[in-house]
C-alpha cells in the first residue's frame, strides 16, 4: 500500500511548479504550462525581442527538469549543500544553462538577457519557496 502513495519522481517537481502558481489539480499539462508562463509574463514584464512564451516555456521545462535530476531536493532543506552547488545561486545558474536544451532564446542585447536571468532566478525561488512549505 505504501508503494501506491509514492510520488513518481517524474511528477514531483512539475507538480511543485504547479502548486507554486496555484494551478488547479484537475488542469491539463499543457494548460497548466500556458498559464504559468502567461503569469511569469504578466509579473515580470515582456522581454523585448525575443518570444515571450519560447523563453518562459524554456525557463520551466529547466526547472522540472533540474528538479527531476535532483538538484533542488536539498536546496529545499537548506540555502547551502555539499553536492557541487553552494547556494540557490547556483541552481539558478544550471537552470538557466539548461533552458537552452528547451528553447531559450539565444540573446545578444545584456538588458534582455539580466531580465531573463531575472525571471528565471524568480521562478526557482518560488518554487523552492513553495516546495519549502508544502514540506
């Protein structure tokens, strides 16, 4: 019985994402990705030049993905960690050299780019913020 109550390891982060925007548990995928994006948009500003939802949609595929690889995990008990990442810095810097597998926008202009880092830095921490109080 225990076994049926185990959180698939692929669904865990996503779903942290999920819940760190108040996204409805009944919400599909692919809607919930939509309106995440949309809210990072609304937050955070348009980024100018670039494909809005491409760079927002990169920014999340990372953060699931880094979470699924396991380097948010203890990041979530503790600013500080003994497995190659010193701070949420850190993680924010992988998540970001991640999104480029899943679409981020190549940049040239250094505004556009610090405000994309900008994003992506909010995003984890939310996450993680969230992670943190669901416990």
């Amino acid at each position: 019985m225990g076994d049926s109550q185990a959180v698939d390891p692929r669904r865990r982060w996503w779903d942290a994402i999920r819940r760190a925007f108040d996204i409805p548990d009944g919400e599909s995928d692919d809607n919930a990705e939509a309106a995440i994006a949309r809210a990072m948009i609304r937050d955070g500003g348009e980024f100018f030049g670039v494909d809005n939802t491409l760079a927002v949609t990169a920014m999340i595929r990372a953060a699931s993905a880094s979470g699924l690889a396991g380097e948010l995990d203890d990041i979530v008990r503790s600013e500080s960690y003994d497995r190659g990442f010193r701070t949420v810095t850190d993680v924010c810097n992988l998540v970001c050299l991640r999104a480029e597998k899943f679409g981020w926008p190549l940049v040239k202009d250094p505004h556009v780019l610090i405000k994309l880092r900008e994003a992506t830095d909010d995003l984890v921490l939310k996450v993680i913020e969230s992670a943190r109080v669901e416990g």
